[in-house]
C-alpha cells in the first residue's frame, strides 16, 4: 500500500511538472490515496527565482473541510524529504501521519521538499545548505499566505528543518506567528552526534550530495538509543524515504558539523517552543538551554520529551510530541502581560 501511495504521488508529479505558475501563486493537483479514513491530499509546486531561472518546489497540502485552529508548515531535516516524515502511511498505524492527525484537530497542514529533496528541483549543482533551505521557506509561505488568504501561519521544523525555519523566522518577523524547533542545535557544543560527523567533514565539503539507503535512515533510530521507534515503523519510513531519494544534500550535514551558530536567538522576538527528545545526540541540553535562555520573548517553552531518541514523529512515543505540539498552537493569549 505504502509503495502504491508513493507512486501515485511520484505520478502526479509526472502529470503537472510542467504546469508552474509564476510569482506566489500555486498549481495544485489533487491526489487521494485511497485509504479510508485519511485526509486527502494536494500536490502543489511553486517557483523559486534564482539568477532569472525558475525552481520547482514542492508542497503536500492535507485540509480539514473546516479549518479551526489555523495553519502548519512542517519543515523536514537533511536526511528525509516531507512526505515520509509527515504523511508516513502504515496500515493499522494512522498515528505515524501527523498531517492526518493534525488535520483532524481541524490544522489545514503542509509540508515542503526543500530544494534538493523529494519532488522538489534537484538541477543546480549546489549543496542546498540551511540558508538554501531558509529561501525555500521565503517563497512557500508567501504562497501559503496568498493561498489561505491568512496574515500568519504556525512552523516546525525538526533537525536541520529547525534550523531552516528558525533562519526564516529571524529574518521575516510576523510571517510566523508561533515556531516549534524540534531537535534543535545552536553551537553543536557537547554533541555526540556532530562530534562523528566532524570527522567526515572532508566528505562533505568535497561533494554536494550523498548517498542514502535503507540501512542509513534505519541508522537515525539506533544512533542514540536503540528501542525508541518500533522496527515495523522504521522499515516503512526508511522505505517510504528512498522511494523517493537515493541521495541526499551535503549542505545542511557540513553546516551542522562546521558553521554553527546559525541562529541568533536575539532575532527571535516571537512565541517559540524547543522540543528536545530525551535520548536525542544531536545537541547537549546546556547547548539548548543557554539558546532558551537568551531568548527574548516570554511566551518561550522547552519540552523533554521523555523515551523519545532524534526523530520524534517515528518513535513509539509520537503521541508526546503531537501534545506538546497542539497545546502550544492552541495557546490561549494572555489576558494581562505586566505591561
């Protein structure tokens, strides 16, 4: 079933590739997977300039028919493109498609393949890093906000995808109205993670993309601390990820081992939620928290997120991070402020 939904959307790419529009408008191409009980979803592509050429990127759009309680745009990490980390579909499992159960709390929800990723343009011969990643950003939700016809919209992002959509929110203040960093890094201080991908550094600065299989994506959940994540869901994610890719960019992999601080957390006056999983390796909890403290804005949350490794919409415990997630969204606004 997995393998029949992919093609389908790989398909429809075929149907409409073609078909962009210009400026911020979208092209959408409805796609049912047929599978009772989940939302249906919209392919649609919008165009990135760069140097006069247009960039295809891609978005996955899955809508409530009534939408109450605003908008999500789900940001991917570097070694995975949208669709597998937020619309996994496992029989049996509905869980493990966060745009289904957000839709379902009434969420109209997105998520993007950064160019370089997925159905996304692959063309330029670049390594597409994070600041690549943050332009991405610029472009897709300025066509939300026409789209939707919305002043804001809601952002999370996991990974280097945090640290995509942190860029963005630093340098467009009022686009967002609320981030989620989830599996966030600032300085890479203190590191597990980052200390073994320093030592392939060279790997990364010599070429723009490399290669993933099965086994690699199956790595992710066994790096930090193995038994997070049930085999049967990680098997379906790491094939529902190569489906699509069989290489990945190098540019976020040599920012997060060689150019960090990437974020200013100074720049970032707006509500913001860190999620950090209890076994993640990807940042210390001292990195995180000297990041949380500096942080302007005093509707700021950091959540642990107890048995959960580095990539929390997989792991047994997904029904955490979906929480924390929806009770910030759904922040109630301060009645007085001390101002």
């Amino acid at each position: 079933m997995e393998s029949t939904r992919r093609q389908l959307l790989l398909a429809s790419s075929a149907v409409i590739g073609g078909a962009l529009v210009t400026g911020q408008t979208l092209q959408a191409q409805t796609n049912a997977s047929g599978n009772k009980g989940l939302v249906v979803g919209k392919s649609y592509w919008v165009n990135k300039s760069v140097d006069g050429v247009n960039i295809k990127l891609h978005l996955w759009r899955k809508k409530p028919n009534k939408v109450t309680r605003g908008i999500i745009l789900f940001v991917h990490g570097s070694s995975m493109a949208g669709t597998p980390t937020f619309d996994l579909y496992i029989p049996g499992k509905p869980e493990y498609s966060a745009m289904d159960y957000f839709a379902g709390l009434g969420y109209d929800t997105w998520c993007i393949d950064n160019e370089g990723y997925g159905r996304s343009d692959k063309s330029r011969n670049i390594n597409f890093n994070v600041k690549n990643g943050a332009d991405d950003l610029q472009v897709v939700v300025d066509a939300i906000l026409q789209e939707t016809k919305s002043k804001q919209i809601f952002g999370y992002g996991i990974s280097s995808g945090s640290l995509k959509l942190a860029m963005f929110a630093q340098n467009n203040p009022g686009k967002i109205s609320r981030i989620a960093l989830d599996a966030f890094v600032w300085t890479g201080k203190d590191s597990p993670t980052l200390t073994e991908r320093k030592k392939r550094i060279g790997q990364w600065q010599n070429a723009n993309r490399r290669p993933v299989d099965q086994a690699m994506i199956r790595s992710v959940f066994t790096r930090d601390h193995a038994g997070t994540a049930d085999q049967a869901v990680v098997d379906a994610f790491a094939k529902a990820v190569t489906d699509l890719d069989d290489t990945m960019p190098t540019g976020t992999y040599l920012d997060m081992s060689a150019n960090l601080p990437l974020i200013d957390p100074l720049k970032l006056n707006l509500p913001v939620l860190m999620m950090r999983g209890q076994y993640d390796g990807i940042a210390s909890f001292g990195d995180l928290i000297d990041f949380f403290a500096q942080l302007p804005h005093p509707d700021k949350h950091f959540s642990v997120m107890h048995g959960i490794a580095h990539a929390s919409f997989q792991e047994k415990n997904v029904m955490i991070p979906y929480h924390i997630l929806d009770s910030f969204y759904t922040m109630p606004k301060p009645i007085y402020t001390g101002e």
